[in-house]
C-alpha cells in the first residue's frame, strides 16, 4: 500500500484575496502612522509654546516687563484686553536668552509662533498652529480671570469642560448674579487683584475681604487705571501697587489696613479731597501728587515719605502737619502744599526741597541730623529750632523770615543756606565751614565765628554789620563780607588771617577809620578794601605797602605804619 501526492497550486481567487489583504493591512497602517506623524508634530508644538510661556512667566515672577513682540501685525481683543500680536523672533528672544536658550520653531515649515502681549505689558497670548489648522493658545489672562491654562487648549480642539472640575467665579455680593468686575490671582495664602474690566464699569467698587476663603492683600499695578471710579472700599488691602489709580476720578477711598502705598498709586486725582489712612507705613514716589485740593491728611502711622510724595497736592491753608513715627522725609514730598505748621517729633533727615513752597511760620525739628538742599526753600519760616542738626546743605533755607538762629551742633553750612531771610543774630557755636553766600542778604550786625576756618564768596554780603570777630579764620574769599554800607563797622578781628581775597570788604564804611593788618597775613588781593573810608594802616604782617596799596585802591589811605 504506497501513498500517493499530487501537486496543488493557490488558485487565482485566493491570490486576489490574499493581496486584497495585504493592500488593506498596508493602508491602515499607513493611515495609522501618518495620524500617529501628525500628532507627535502637534504634540511638540504644544510643548514649545508651553516652554515659552514657563520663560515669560519667569520673567513676570521677577517683576520685569514682557519682550515686545517681533513683527507686530494687527491687534486683537481677548477679555476686555487689547493685544498686539506679532512673533516670537531675534527681537523678543534676546530678552528671554537667560531663561529659553534656545528658540523653538514650527517643526514642519520652520516658522515662528506667534507671540502677543497686551498694552500693559502684563498679559500674553503665545500662538500655534496645529496640523488640522486649528489655534492652540497658551495664556495667563486666563489664569488671572479664574480660569485653568488648559481651557484654551480645550476650546481649541472642540473638547468639553468636565463640569465636576469647573471652578465657579465668585459672585459679587451686591449682586448675586453679576462677576466679579475685576480680575485676581491667586497664592498660597493671599489674592491679589489684577485688573478692572471696563465691560463691567462701575462708579463705586468693593473689594471683599476674602475671595475662596483667603484673603485679598494686594491691589496690583495699573490695576484700575485709568477708568472713572468715585468710590472704593477695600477693607482688607495692605499693598497697592504702582499707578493703581493713578490718572482717575476718585472721590472717595477707604483703605483702613493699608500699610505700603506705592509709585503713583493715586497720582493726579483731582476730585479726592480727603487722604486718610490711619495704618499706611510707607508712601513711595508721588503716591499722591497733583491732587490739587485736599481738606484733610491723615497719615499717622507713616514711618517714610518718598521722593513727590505729594508734590503739587495742596492742603488746606491753615493745615497743620504731625507725623509722629516718620524718620525720613525725601525729596520734594510736600512741595508746594500750603502747609502752615508741621511737628516732626522723629524726623532724622529731610531731602531736597521737602518742605519747600509752603506758608511754614514755625519748624521744631528736635531729631534733624542733616536738611538737604532746599528743603525750606521759599517758606514763611520765621522760627526754627534744630538742636541736633550737623549739616545744613544748600539754599536748605533760602527766601524765608526768619530773625534769630542758633545752631549748636551744625559744623557745616552750604550755599546759600540762609541766604534773604532777616537774621540779625546767629550763634553758630560749632561751625566750622560756611559756604558761598550762605547769609547772603540778611540785617546781621554782629557775628562771632569762634571755630570757622573759612569765610566763602559772598557768605556775609548785603547785611548791616557793626561788628565782626573771626579767631581762627584763615582764609577769606571774594566780597564774604562786601556791601554793608548801611552801618559802620566799628570793629574787625582776624588775628590768624592768611588771605584776604579781592573785595572781600567791598563797599562798606568801617569806622574807626584805623584797620589792623596781623602778622599771619601772607596775601591781600586787589580792592580787598576798595571803596571803603580806611584812612590808617597798621600793618604788622611782612607784606609790603606795594603789596598792600593795591587792596585800598589809589589815595584811600594817608596814614601807613608798619612794624619796625
């Protein structure tokens, strides 16, 4: 019995089948990858533009602006927001090198996403294109509007919000059905408001005390201007930010817990007439300047005042000023006020033109070290006490009242310090230097300088002198004390003067007519002593009547004596 085989060959029906199914295997596979192609190239343009908006938020967290965008082409309007769109190129990202290294591009046609920030330079959109031409936007205007990043990305690609993971925006307590008409973000344990939207305008605005059970503490920068507000209650605030109100139409504010007022947070409000912040600490850079007209100021608890503070924001005439806890006034923080009278029971330093521009009649200042230039320019002062102050710079007092002063701690006086008031008696005890001009102008008759080394140019000119003693004077510049012709000096000291500089003694009458040259005189200039009626000389220094006649003038003298 012996088995028998036959050949057998696949039939032309089964070949077509199995290559039927082989094309079909093939082309879902390729179909396959290509989507698979298509969404790995998607999923890197997703992860540039959030590579790019980690960069910008790194640059946000250490408090400097946004980069410009590249290109800018047209503007769009995202939130009540307007933004400038553009691209992310050379441009912008050379102001991001230190944190995105390296610029991310489209992966297929190398182009660059599309970049756009809004008008306060605060807010980004950064854009890309995915392969089925949709948008996908990665933004912080959302996160600050209550809403998740991931929300952009939902809309983008048609995708619902899980309701169970939706976050409710807070309501407004005056209104349960209306949004909160501005924008916050939110921290670990604080809320801080951000921006006001101008679809939801209002006159009057509260800022609740808590929002999601933390507390609100912060009001952020530009965060409400400029729009037309009268009225804000903020219960809760600590900090405001810079220019928060600045530019705007405010009437009425109440800030009771308040504690850092920053760079022109309420600058230019013409209709506030009332600033009143019991627990403020801190005021910086023309918090509230040009404010025109206020009634009343109280700020009792301020430890610093900076720079404009309050510049050109006028107080009541009769007004008076305590600021029990301020220990630095800076620079021109109530010029221009209308201040009558101030109590700085504190105060160390006062800056440049700090007080000037007002109607001051009286200054105690029991703790001043140093008044800087201007800082009483232009006042009404006629009474001033500074036990403690060493230096006085610059015009600190120019054009003021005052008739009597006594120094007892200054070593220092500058230019000008003193200059056009009504002195007629100063003790400058400790002084050492004396500044051009620095009584310039003043009816003093007799000054006693009993450790001032130097006399500058013009320091005495234009008073009324009768009597003038320097012990240790060695030094005495151009006309320190020329133009006393209204009285006759009766009596001039300087026994350990080396130089008397040109007109130093111009134009004035010096009775009796005998003047004393010591013997420490190395140097008198020309007209030294020109225009004066000086009929004798007794010249005990070495310098020769040749040397000494050209200080007189030709013929001002006729009697000349000399050491033998």
């Amino acid at each position: 019995f012996m088995l028998k085989f036959t050949k057998k060959a696949f039939t032309l029906v089964e070949l077509i089948i199995v290559v039927t199914i082989i094309a079909i295997l093939a082309t879902i596979w390729f179909i396959s990858y290509s989507g698979y192609s298509e969404n790995l190239k998607d999923t890197v343009r997703k992860t540039d533009v959030k590579t790019i908006s980690k960069a910008l938020e790194f640059k946000l967290s250490k408090g400097l602006l946004l980069p410009a965008p590249d290109n800018i082409s047209w503007e769009i309007t995202e939130k009540w927001v307007k933004f400038k769109i553009g691209e992310l190129w050379d441009q912008s990202h050379t102001e991001l090198e230190s944190d995105l290294a390296q610029l991310p591009i489209d992966p297929v046609d190398k182009t660059h996403y599309k970049y756009a920030i809004s008008e306060n330079w605060r807010y980004y959109i950064v854009v890309a294109t995915l392969n089925n031409w949709q948008e996908y936007k990665y933004s912080n205007l959302v996160l600050a509007d209550n809403s998740s990043k991931n929300n952009w990305e939902n809309k983008q690609n048609g995708k619902q919000e899980n309701p169970q993971n939706k976050q409710e925006t807070p309501k407004n307590p005056e209104n349960e059905e209306d949004e909160w008409i501005f924008t916050y973000d939110e921290f670990d344990k604080k809320i801080v408001i951000t921006w006001f939207k101008p679809g939801k305008a209002r006159k009057e605005i509260t800022i609740p005390k808590k929002i999601k059970q933390k507390d609100v503490l912060e009001i952020w920068n530009d965060a409400f201007h400029p729009y037309d507000i009268e009225k804000v209650d903020a219960p809760s605030v600590e900090v405001i930010w810079n220019q928060a109100f600045k530019f705007g139409k405010l009437k009425e504010i109440k800030f009771p817990n308040v504690k850092f007022i920053w760079n022109e947070t309420f600058r230019n409000n013409p209709g506030l007439t009332k600033i009143d912040f019991p627990s403020v600490e801190y005021i910086w850079n023309n918090a509230f300047s040009d404010i025109w007209l206020v009634t009343e100021l109280n700020i009792p608890n301020v430890k610093t005042i900076w720079d404009h503070a309050f510049l050109t924001t006028s107080l009541n005439k009769s007004s008076k000023l305590r600021l029990e806890k301020v220990e630095s006034i800076w620079i021109r923080a109530f010029d221009g006020m209308n201040l009558e009278e101030i109590d700085l029971p504190k105060v160390k330093t006062i800056w440049d033109s700090a007080f000037a521009n007002n109607w001051l009649k009286k200054v105690n200042l029991p703790e001043v070290v140093s008044i800087w230039n201007d800082a009483f320019y232009g006042d009404n002062v006629k009474e001033v006490k500074m036990q403690k102050v060493k230096t006085i710079w610059k015009t600190a007092f120019y054009y003021n009242k005052i008739e009597k002063l006594e120094l007892l701690e200054v070593t220092d006086i500058w230019e000008n310090a003193f200059g056009y008031n009504a002195l007629e008696e100063i003790k400058l005890k400790n002084v050492i230097n004396i500044w051009d001009a620095a009584f310039l102008g003043n009816s003093l008759k007799e000054i006693y300088l009993p450790k001032v080394k130097n006399v500058w140019e013009n320091t005495f000119n234009g008073n009324l002198l009768k009597k003038i003693e320097l012990p240790e004077v060695k030094f005495i510049w151009k006309r320190a004390f020329a133009m006393n012709f209204w009285n006759w000096i009766t009596d001039i000291k300087f026994p350990k003067v080396e130089i008397i500089s040109e007109e130093a003694f111009w134009d004035n009458n010096v009775w009796p007519k005998k003047l004393t040259l010591p013997s420490s005189l190395k140097k008198i200039e020309v007209n030294a002593f020109s225009n004066t009626l000086v009929e004798e000389i007794d010249n005990k220094s070495n310098l020769t009547e040749a040397e000494i006649k050209p200080a007189f003038g030709p013929d001002m003298y006729n009697k000349y004596t000399w050491k033998k």
